[in-house]
C-alpha cells in the first residue's frame, strides 16, 4: 500500500471520529503518571488506577483481548483491554480500537497489574484520542539523507538517536555544572558583529532592516567575551551557536554549539590544568568512563596528559623548521600525503595543513603547546621564546579537542597584529582577522592578564563516536526540491 493510501484511510478514520463529536486533538490531557514510574515502582503502583499518555508502537487483538503497547518519552507499557468493552463518550472502547493507528497520541487511565504472562500491564476498558496521527511511521529508517530531513521520524523509529541527544544534553549541563563551582559567570554574548574575530574562519553576512546595515553572524564568541573582562568581569563564559562559512564534514558544521571562558589574573599554565579536570569531569558526567575507542584510536583520560611542543612535532615528523620555513617543502609534504590544493594560501596555513597530517595519527590524549606566533593572532609571546605562543591544544584520537592561551592584552602589539591579519585579508585570506579597532581601544583602557579557552561540540561529536550530522537535532541540508 502507498503512503498516500495510508494516509486517504486515516483520514476517513479521522472523519468518523469527527463525525462522533470527538475531538482528535484536544488540548488537555490528565496524565498522573508516567510510564517509568508503572516500571520501576510496581510494588507501588500495582492495584492502583494511573492515567498514562503516549505513542502506539503496537495493537495486537487475540480471540477476547486486545492489546496495545504505548510508548512515552520515558518508557513502553502494555495496555490489556477486553475486545467487548463498549467506548463511552470521548473515549474509545476494544470495539473501537479500528479507529486507532500506530502512531496515534493517546491516554489511558486503568489499573496496574501483571498479565498472565507476567508482564506488568495497566487493564483498562478505554482509552482517549488525544493525537490522530496520518502518517504511518517506518519500521525501519536508514536513508541518511532521509533521516537527516525527517529528523522527528528518525527519532522514533531509531531512538538510540534521541539518548543521543539527551547525552549531548548533559555534556552542556556538565560544562556549566563545573563552570559555575568554579566561580565563572555565563554572559550571552552577541551573535550580530559589525566586526567577526577571535578565529580563522570565513563570516556568514545578514542584513538588519532596522538600521540597514549588514552585520556578520560571530565566528567566535572570544572578544565580546574579553570586552567583559576590560569591564570589570574576572570569569567569564558563553555558551552558545557560533557560525563559519565553510565545508560540512565529520568534524565541521557551519552552525554549531561552542563554549568559550575567560579567566582574569591566570595564564596558560593555569588554563592546562583546569580544563584537563573540566574535561575529565564533563566525560564522567556525560558518559560514565574516561575510557573510549574512537577512530580506531583506544583513548584513556584518566592520566595526566603529557605537553609536547609544536615546532618539535613538526620537525621530528617532517623535518619542517616552522621559524624559518620552507614553503616549497612543505607544499611538497602536502602533495606526497596527497592533499589536494592550489596551494594558493599563506605560509603559516601550509604550516598548519602540515601539523594536520600529524594531527590526523596522534592518539593522545596530549597538550599540543608553544604554537608559532604567526599562528595565534590573539595569544600572548612566550617570555622565554618571543617566535612562540602561550597556548595550548588538547590533541585526543587525531583531533583538536579545544584551544586556549595566555591572552594577548598589550593593545599596541594586538594593534599590529591585527594589522597583519587585515593586510592578509586585504589580499584575498577570506579567512584572515579582521582590524578591531573598538577591541584595540578596550585594551587601552586595560584588561587584566588572563587565560583563555573554547571548545565546540566536536567533543562531543568525538567521543561519542559519531559525525556532526548524527549528534545535532536537525542537520543543515540543501533545501528539498
């Protein structure tokens, strides 16, 4: 039968229930309980009369009984009913179970009890419309395209992706959880940005009619957030959608969710090791264990994870001097491992493409740290190595699992920084800074030192085991023709 033979017969049901003076969408229901607690508190519940709710994943009629198996948000309970049970007014009886499809909304008041098979059921001679439903759901549901369109259909055929949404639920009550018992304070901080930094990342441009003029969506939620810590703040985060014009892979997703925090008076060696005990915790609360297999890496948190320094990695690896690099060699290096480009772009992004391809086979868990200072715009000098940075990745199964650093904060260095990200603009680096003048002249009023930090869902993403597309509710698709 076609879908839209389905569909033609519940409507005629739909007519018939109307034509009975039931109303198939009411506005009220009278639940009391919910399914969970008729399964985990039996000894309770049994004998008692409940009123449950919920979805019917089955309807099974045998002989002088009737049966239905009804789905909520927590749990699945059978309904036991007497085929010669008569409806009443508003309800519907065994002899009217005709008029009720899988997928349709209902409630259920009636007894608890086990049924002969001792199965705990709650016996009841009717039960109330409160959802028809004209669309039959799929027993099964595996097109990813289509999974992804029709998320609400995914989600109740495949429910393993719902629990992965409540898991992705408590990583972000975890965060906050940890961020807030260590004094820090969450600000929302604008999405509209006359000026977008704090990332390498290309803008999504929007247009406000009240003012008429065209703002970018943030990339980044880092110099709002810093402007705070100039306005007196000391701890400081924001969690919330950030957006990059860029491709859709198994890491990447132009809108998705990311935490940035800012601490005042603390640096990066303070940042290591606060958020190595955030991330711990937060996969604690989220998962239950500090141990996971992920892209065919056997990952183990609970240690303490080694620093390894940038300019090391790449030299050990490549042979690659990343103060005095080569930029024919390290276009060789990304051809020989098969990367493939025009190659048309700054020196220090083939430097980084190149710390990609080692990226790419590290394990971890490990502090990546001392990255090039051509590399980190916004980082403050390392006392002891002017060319380097004080900052710092965690690297875990061939991912960049954050970013932190010391942050910059003498105005006139940033002043020049963010000149030479402008000028890199300027010759087509889409993804290059852009020149903050208002953030240079919150830095001449003074922000205090501080450390620095942000990491998006791909945490998630990654130790869940899964793409982007599969951990997010509703997936940005091409619109459907």
């Amino acid at each position: 039968m076609l879908l839209e033979d389905y569909r033609n017969e519940r409507l005629k049901k739909l007519e018939e229930i109307r034509a009975r003076g039931i109303d198939p969408y009411p506005a009220k229901s009278f639940r009391n309980a919910k399914i969970s607690e008729v399964i985990n508190h039996f000894e309770e519940k049994q004998g008692q009369e409940v009123t449950i709710v919920g979805r019917i994943v089955a309807i099974r009629s045998f002989g002088k009984l009737v049966f239905l198996k009804v789905r909520d948000y927590s749990g699945e309970v059978q309904i036991f009913m007497k085929a010669e049970d008569e409806g009443r007014d508003g309800f519907f009886g065994a002899k009217d179970i005709r008029l009720l499809d899988l997928g349709d909304f209902v409630e259920v008041t009636g007894k608890v009890d086990k049924s002969q098979t001792g199965e705990i059921s709650v016996f009841s001679n009717y039960v109330r419309l409160l959802t028809k439903s004209l669309r039959p759901l799929p027993e099964k549901f595996t097109n990813k395209e289509e999974r992804y369109r029709r998320r609400y259909v995914d989600m109740n055929v495949n429910p393993e992706v719902r629990e992965r949404l409540v898991r992705r639920s408590k990583f972000w009550q975890a965060t906050r959880d940890f961020m807030n018992k260590h004094g820090f304070i969450e600000i929302n901080v604008p999405v509209l940005e006359h000026t977008t930094g704090g990332a390498d990342a290309t803008p999504f441009v929007t247009h406000m009619n009240a003012l008429d003029e065209d703002f970018y969506l943030r990339i980044s939620h880092e110099l709002p957030l810093k402007r705070l810590l100039g306005g007196g703040f000391e701890k400081v985060y924001d969690i919330g959608p950030r957006f990059r014009n860029e491709g859709v892979d198994d890491e990447h997703l132009p809108e998705h969710i990311a935490f940035e925090a800012y601490a005042a008076y603390e640096n990066y060696e303070d940042g290591i090791k606060f958020y190595e005990e955030m991330m711990k915790y937060v996969a604690m609360e989220t998962w239950g264990t500090l141990k996971f297999h992920v892209n065919g890496f056997d990952i183990d948190l609970d240690q303490e994870w080694p620093r390894i320094k940038y300019s090391d990695l790449l030299r050990e690896k490549y042979d690659v001097d990343v103060f005095n690099p080569n930029r024919e060699q390290l276009i060789q290096i990304l051809k020989d491992n098969g990367v493939e480009s025009d190659f048309d772009m700054t020196t220090p992004h083939l430097i980084d493409h190149v710390w990609k391809l080692i990226r790419k086979t590290s394990a971890g868990p490990f502090w990546l740290i001392e990255e090039p200072l051509s590399l980190s715009p916004l980082a403050k000098k390392s006392t002891e190595n002017p060319l380097v940075t004080e900052r710092f990745h965690p690297v875990i199964a061939g991912t960049e699992m954050g970013n932190g650093f010391s942050e910059l904060n003498d105005p006139l260095d940033q002043l020049e920084r963010f000149k030479e990200q402008q000028a890199a603009r300027d010759a087509g680096d889409e993804e290059a800074q852009m020149l903050d003048m208002d953030f240079v002249e919150m830095l001449e009023y003074g922000m205090p030192p501080a450390c620095g930090w942000g990491n998006s869902e791909r945490n998630f993403w990654l130790l869940e085991g899964v793409p982007g597309r599969e951990a997010v509710p509703f997936p940005t698709l091409r619109k459907s023709e």
